[in-house]
C-alpha cells in the first residue's frame, strides 16, 4: 500500500497511520509549496548577505592564486596545459575567465562568485533535506552550510566550483527519481560531467555514488527506477556532451595530449606527497598547543567551539550506514518508493565522494569540508530521525541537535571574528583587500617591479603573481619538493635561466613549514636537492627579507648584475 504525506500547521511532516519505514510515499515536493519558495528565496539572499563579510578578507593564502593567475593566462589567450602546466581540470579557469572578461579581472570578482555560490550551496542542501525532513530541520542543515562551509575556506579554488556542480548533479538525480523524464536525466548526466570537469577526482567519486545508487534502484527497487533508451540517451548525452566539446575544444588548441598527460599527472606524483589521516588538521605545532592549552573547562569550551572539526569527518561514514540500511530493505524485496529511494540515491553519493577522497589520500578536514553542502544532508536526517531505526538516537537526540547547533554557531563566529576586526587594508593592482595585518610582500613588490614584469615566486605563493599583476617567466606558478619531477624543476630552471628574470621572491624556509600542511613528506622528500633554489642562490642577491602575514618570510632578490631597489642606478622595471 502506497500513502501521501501529511503536514501538520508548522510543515513537520506526519506519517500517516499504518505507514512503515521503506513502505511510505510520504516525501514532500518543496517545489510545489508556496511556502518552500519563498524559503528558499529568503536562503538565498540571507546566505549572500552573510557571506558578503567575508567578500574582502584576505589571509594571502597561496592556493588563491592558482586559478585566479591560470584565469588571467586564459584570458590574455594562453592555453592551459599548452602554455602552462595545470593538474586541475580545465572547467574553473575558464569558468573564472569568464567573469573576468565580463566584469574586469579582479579578486572581487572571484570572490563574488564564491559568495553566490555559497548561497547556492544552503538552498540546494534545503531543497535536497526537505524532501525527507521537516522544514525546521532542513533550514538548520542550510544555516550550518552558510555560517560554516565556504566561510571555513573562503577562496577562490576550483573545489567551490566542482561542489557547486556536484550538488546540482544530486539535485537532478533526485528530481529525476521523482519525475523520470529524460530533461532531469539530461541534466544528471551534464552536472556530472561538469563536475568531472572541475576537477576529476571528485567527479569519478560523484559518477560512482550516482552509478551504484541508480543500478540499485533499477535492479530491485520493483519498477521505481524505469529505464528506456529514451531516458538513457538522455542520461548518456548530457554526460558525453561536456567531454566532447573539451575533446574538440583542446584538440583545435593542439594541446590535447598535454591536457591528458597533465589531468592524469596526479596518479604517478602529486599524490606521493599530498596524503594526510583522516580529518587531518592544517595547523602549526605551536598554534595547536596553543588551542589546547588551558584549564580542563578551557579545554571543554574548546572542543566545543571547535566540534565540526570532528563532526564533519564522521558524516559521510555515516551516510554509509544508511545505504547499507535501505539497500539492504531492496534486496530483500522490500518496496523503496519516494523515501527509501530518495535515501537510496543520496547515501550512494555521498558513499562515492568518501571513496573518491579516501582514494586520492586526502580526508583531512580542509577537503571534506569542501564537500560540506551535500554531507550536511546527514545532519538534517539526524535532526529528523524518524527515519532513522535506532531507538538511542531519539533518545539523545534533544541534546545532540543542541550540541550540533552550539557547535556550529560558535565555530561559524569565531570564523567570522576575523573579516570583522581586520583593520589593515591591502592596494592591490586586482582589488583592495583587508587583512588582519599588514603585507610587506606587496607593498614592496608594488613599488618595485611594474605591471606585466616577469617575476619568479619561489617555490610557492602564485597569489602574489595576480595581486601585482605580473606573471612567471615560463609554464610554472609554483614549484614544491615531492610534488614536481626532477624533469620539471630542470624546465623552470630552463626558463628562468633564458628569460634572465629581474626579480625572484624567494622563501627559503619553505621546506621547514610543508610539513605543517603535508605530514606524510618524508625526510628524503624535504632534502632532497632543488636545482631551481642552488641556481637562485648563485645568480641572485638578496636585497631585503619581506614577511608576509606573520607566516611566510620572502627574500626580495635581484640578479647580481643589477643593483637592489633604491640604490642611485636603480630605475623601476629594468631588466
């Protein structure tokens, strides 16, 4: 027997009676509710106007200024993977060049971007959690993604893009369970594909998750799944269609094995280093001792502040036990219409961008909370929890939707403590910014190198390449030990050497502090012999040492057949 749900006056839903779990129709449409509309709507422009805090805050993080500087390539003409070497899918920098060839090429237009974005990701995570959970419990779902999601790493990354697309794909992935109709999976497939397109690893995860929940559906979920060719075409050609074009696109560019060799790159290099423990935390020592140091009810108030930290981690695991528990309901015969194959489609999702995280080594905190807006859906079902058949749960539910909603209020503040109190602002030739302090990196490098000059960042920092305006001097942003092949260090020395570069920033302690965001460099990685820094040190001088942000400490260096800035020969820009 199939059953409609019933709402009460507040939009809690009410089972009727003699449904059971995996037995009931009882899934709301918000779509078709007045009320869900202007919900959403209010979601929306409350997340932006939230978010807008945080639109010029900067703390100079380095990997800002990957896409940003690869956007500004792509917008000067430069080709990716041809003219300069990405391990990223192409998808955010021309996603990014866009906006800069409509609005100008600034920071702030990235970072508007992200701040719609982040809106997107609250209605979107409401719209998916109301489908099974109350209105109440849907929007406290949204307002942990705006108070704690993009505001946790607000910067312009090819992550936010990727997440933004991977959301839209589950979206239409349940409509399309809803209302199978070839538009919706025309649409699943697309997403996916862009998704994909963003970046790979979080696309072959999402491809996963929606593959293996689709194929449980239609194999035992009694009919709820129907598939025709005309609804597979549809499926098949929004998915082919992304790939195709980007096929032809870089084929015409001639980079075409550059773009397959580069995107595959990761496999054999990236990821000898880039490996971190599950929920791993980018922190200094002295900043985590720090953080944990007190009183016993200190430390308390601490991990309470701090819960998400460890929260988050545990979400997705939990979203493996829920697929377990309504697969399970499938294969043996039992019906999943409406809410089980919504839990179905959902939980293998999540299930498939686990894997694909856990695969490429990377589960720390900083990676899983890019994927926050979908893993948040976990927190609205816990907060529901008549779906959920554990009768502990219930009982403790009052007291741990308090501590989720405690939690995520003081973590989200203490996020927003900082963009608040920064009084230092930042002139920049792509934006003003503030910042907590002030940044003699830009200052100096403003006042001494012009606009469009070659400059050599090394090894890391390519932010400060799009914030000043001036570019590498060949394929490279950056170069990091155990990151990068012999092989590529020779070719920016290459390059460094025939372009005869004026300027290098270079931070020599850089190898001491890649432990803090990367445990897993062994001793070997972190002393093994750099050509590019030995080259560095035998043609060029230091002229000053320029801290930035109180945690990167650059030399200012000139070739040694020119003089430092503000000597009498000196004049600006000579090469």
């Amino acid at each position: 027997m199939r059953y409609l749900e019933i709402e009460d006056r507040h939009g809690q839903v009410v089972a009727p009676q003699g449904a059971s779990d995996g037995d009931s129709e009882s899934i709301t449409i918000p779509e078709k509710s007045g009320y869900d509309w202007c919900i959403s709507l209010l979601i929306v422009l409350l997340s932006i106007v939230y978010l807008r805090l945080f639109y010029n805050y900067t703390l100079i993080n380095g990997d800002e200024g990957i896409v940003l500087q690869g956007a500004q390539r792509v917008l000067q003409g430069e080709v990716p993977y041809r003219d300069f070497f990405s391990f990223f899918t192409p998808g955010s920098y021309y996603w990014l060049a866009l906006f800069f060839k409509v609005f100008g090429s600034s920071i702030l237009v990235g970072r508007a971007v992200l701040v719609v974005e982040g809106g997107l990701f609250s209605v979107l995570t409401y719209l998916l959690a109301r489908r099974v959970c109350s209105r109440w419990s849907a929007l406290l779902a949204a307002y942990f993604v705006t108070l704690t999601c993009v505001p946790c790493r607000f910067i312009v990354l090819h992550n936010w893009d990727s997440t933004l697309w991977a959301c839209l794909a589950l979206y239409c992935g349940v409509r399309f369970l809803e209302r199978p109709r070839p538009g919706w999976a025309l649409a699943t497939g697309s997403f996916a594909a862009l998704t994909c397109l963003f970046e790979q690893s979080k696309g072959a995860g999402l491809v996963l998750g929606l593959s293996a929940g689709l194929l449980i559906l239609a194999c035992k979920a009694r009919g709820r799944v129907r598939w025709n060719w005309q609804r597979m075409a549809a499926l098949l050609a929004g998915f082919s269609g992304p790939f195709l074009f980007t096929l032809i696109y870089f084929g015409l560019k001639h980079s075409l094995p550059q773009l397959l060799a580069d995107c595959f790159w990761p496999l054999h290099h990236y990821s000898a280093i880039n490996k971190a423990p599950l929920g791993f935390l980018v922190l200094d020592p002295a900043e985590r001792d720090t953080i944990y140091a007190g009183t016993p009810l200190s430390l308390l108030l601490t991990l309470l502040i701090t819960g998400p930290w460890y929260v988050v981690p545990v979400l997705p695991f939990l979203a493996g036990f829920g697929l377990t528990h309504w697969s399970t309901k499938s294969w043996r015969g039992i019906p999943a219409p409406g809410r089980g194959s919504y839990y179905v489609l959902t939980s293998s999702t999540l299930v498939g961008l686990l894997v694909s995280t856990l695969a490429t080594g990377r589960p720390d905190f900083t990676h899983l909370a890019y994927l926050s807006p979908l893993f948040f859906l976990m927190l609205a079902w816990i907060a529901e929890g008549r779906d959920i058949p554990y009768s502990l749960l219930h009982a403790v539910k009052p007291l741990l939707v308090f501590f989720l909603f405690f939690s995520f209020t003081t973590f989200g503040l203490a996020l927003l403590w900082q963009p608040l109190n920064a009084r230092q602002t930042l002139e920049t030739r792509r934006g003003t910014l503030k910042t907590n302090g002030s940044d003699h990196v830009l200052d100096y490098v403003q006042a001494h190198v012009s606009a469009g000059e070659t400059m050599l960042v090394y090894p890391y920092l390519p932010l400060y390449y799009y914030l000043t305006a001036t570019h590498s001097p060949g394929r490279y942003e950056y170069m990091m030990p155990g990151f990068h092949s012999p092989q590529q260090f020779q070719e920016l020395l290459s390059e460094l050497a025939a372009d005869h570069t004026r300027v290098v920033l270079f931070e020599p302690s850089f190898r001491e502090k890649i432990i803090a965001g990367f445990p897993s460099a062994t001793p070997a990685v972190l002393a093994a012999r750099d050509p590019v820094e030995g080259y560095i040190t035998t043609h060029y001088r230091a002229c000053t040492s320029l801290p930035s942000q109180d945690f990167w400490r650059f030399a200012f260096m000139i070739r040694k057949d020119l003089p430092c800035p503000g000597s009498r020969s000196d004049s600006p820009g000579r090469r």
